[in-house]
C-alpha cells in the first residue's frame, strides 16, 4: 500500500452462541486491534467490531458501515452453514448461498471475506462466486491457531509493499498468516483455504504469483 491508497474498512462479526463451545473471540479481536495500531500503516485501517451478532445483525452491519474486508469468528457446521442466535436465544444456521448473496450485493466495495470458523469452506466456495478473495476452513481449527491466523493475516495486509512483495495483498496477508501458526507452535497451517472468484484476474492491478510458487495451497 503507498501514501495514496484509500483507508480501508474491516468489519469484524464474532457469535459464539450459549450452545457452542466457548471461544478467545475477544482476545482476537483485542490482538487484531493491537496488530494494526501498531503498524506503520496504522492510519489506512477502520475496525468496526460487533460481538454476539444474529443474522439480521449481519445485514445491518455491512449496510451501516460499508466495509472493504468482511472478518467472521465463530462456530461452522459444514455444509450447514454458519452457527449463530436468533432473536430467542436459540442456534440458527446460516447457508453459504444465504451469506453469498447477501455479500454479493456489495461485490463492488468488499475485497476479501475472512470466516474464521471451522468447517467453512463450504461456505467460503459459495461467497467465493461474488466476492474476489475469500478464506475458509477446510477442518477444525483450534482457537489459538485461529486466533495466530488472524492476527497475523492483518498484520501482512498492513505491511505490504508493492515494491517487494509480488504478490497481491491478500494472497501477501493470506501467506503470513498461515506462516503465523506454525511460528506458534501449533498445528493447521494447511487448514486454511484461499478462494477467488471465478475469471478474477487482478493483473491489472499487481503482478500476481500462484500461491503454489511458495508452498501453499490455493483451493479454485
């Protein structure tokens, strides 16, 4: 990123309903914050956070704030959906195609979705046809390979350096995240999967190198 590029907008969704096992949500999000405000580029990145969101929460937020990078941490069931509460308190799943086409109707502004939850690559694959970089799980991942993947993710995105990193930025983030849980001693390096959007070609706009080049798997 140069002096020149636009402030980008991160809205951060966290649910971890009663029913669900309990997760470090807001040690993730607090170590997220902390990440970027120490950054050089601190000053190019909003956080919007909203804890214990209910899928109508979803929709009011992304209408509210408008942001560029979408961030989910919770519960995944598979090919389920998405494990959040409902107005009564109790667990309600949410599709891939429910997320997807809510997404997709802000396919101009948002760049990448991160769903932080195990079992998510359904969901990712379907998001993954309107939205041009999109990350899931494809297995459980533990909360605190969870929580290294995304600190570590954001602390890529605001480091990046055109001149250096070949790159784009969240192939780049993307790349340093999944380094971040080995560096933690913990495993599921390989569980994360990036996504992208059918004939993307981002050429335009960087040089991209196949993550393939640097050991890493790229799901299509």
């Amino acid at each position: 990123m140069t002096s020149h590029t636009p402030v980008k907008k991160i809205l951060i969704l966290a649910a971890n309903p009663k029913q669900t096992l309990q997760l470090r949500l807001d040690t993730e999000v607090r170590d997220i914050k902390e990440g970027l405000q120490l950054a050089q580029k601190r000053d190019k990145f909003i956080v919007q956070q909203e804890l214990a969101v209910r899928p109508r929460d979803i929709r009011r937020a992304v209408l509210n704030f408008r942001p560029n990078i979408i961030h989910f941490s919770g519960h995944g069931s598979g090919h389920t959906g998405l494990i959040f509460e409902d107005e009564t308190g109790q667990t309600q799943l949410v599709t891939g195609k429910a997320l997807a086409d809510l997404f997709g109707q802000f396919a101009k502004q948002v760049e990448c979705v991160l769903l932080n939850a195990c079992y998510s690559e359904e969901q990712a694959q379907a998001i993954a046809q309107h939205i041009d970089y999109v990350i899931g799980m494809n297995a459980v991942i533990e909360d605190k390979a969870a929580i290294e993947f995304a600190v570590g993710f954001y602390d890529g995105l605001a480091s990046y350096n055109p001149e250096y990193d070949e790159v784009s930025p969240i192939e780049f983030a993307f790349n340093i995240a999944r380094t971040a849980i080995g560096m933690a001693g913990v495993s599921g390096d390989s569980i994360p999967i990036l996504k992208k959007k059918p004939n993307f070609n981002e050429s335009n706009k960087l040089k991209v190198n196949p993550l393939k080049a640097h050991g890493y798997l790229m799901a299509p």
